[in-house]
C-alpha cells in the first residue's frame, strides 16, 4: 500500500517532526493504520542544513498493540544512527 500526496500532507507533521520530538517514540493512528516513529537528528557541519534528521517507522494494522514494536524501532533507529555516525563512506 501507499499514501496518497493528500493523505501524507495531512499527517506529514507527525512523521517529518520538529526536534523536540527527537529519540521519542511516536505512535499515529491514521488511514486504518498505525505509524509507529523513532524521529532521529544527527548534526554536524557535514550535512547541507547542518543536521540529518529522518525518522524510521514501521507501519502495521490498527488493531495492533504499539508497545510490542517500540523496543524494535528504538534499536533499529540506533543502528541506523551508528551506521551513519561510524561508517561514512
């Protein structure tokens, strides 16, 4: 499945988030699914606005408790964090 440019401009504010949501677990219900977010920054000099930020998320059904894949997505977001800190190319 796929979002719409319509359905991702209404909840783009949740997955493109402002800093102080950085390292936070974020959950979304939206669309008949559920979002669940890690949104990470990395600054430094080298990136053109002087930070990477993205945000790995992991998109499952409704009905599905959040809690279980929190674990996951902090880790998963961590190793992608250290991929990109300790292995530059």
């Amino acid at each position: 499945d796929y979002l719409s440019k319509e359905e991702f401009d209404n909840i783009q504010v949740y997955i493109i988030t402002k800093p102080k949501l950085t390292d936070k677990i974020i959950t979304l219900n939206a669309l008949g699914k559920k979002i669940i977010g890690c949104p990470i920054c990395i600054e430094g000099r080298q990136y053109v606005r002087n930070a990477l930020i993205f945000n790995l998320c992991l998109v499952v059904d409704d009905c599905v408790s959040a809690v279980k894949y929190e674990n996951v997505i902090r880790k998963l977001a961590a190793y992608f964090t250290t991929l990109e800190v300790n292995f530059k190319l």
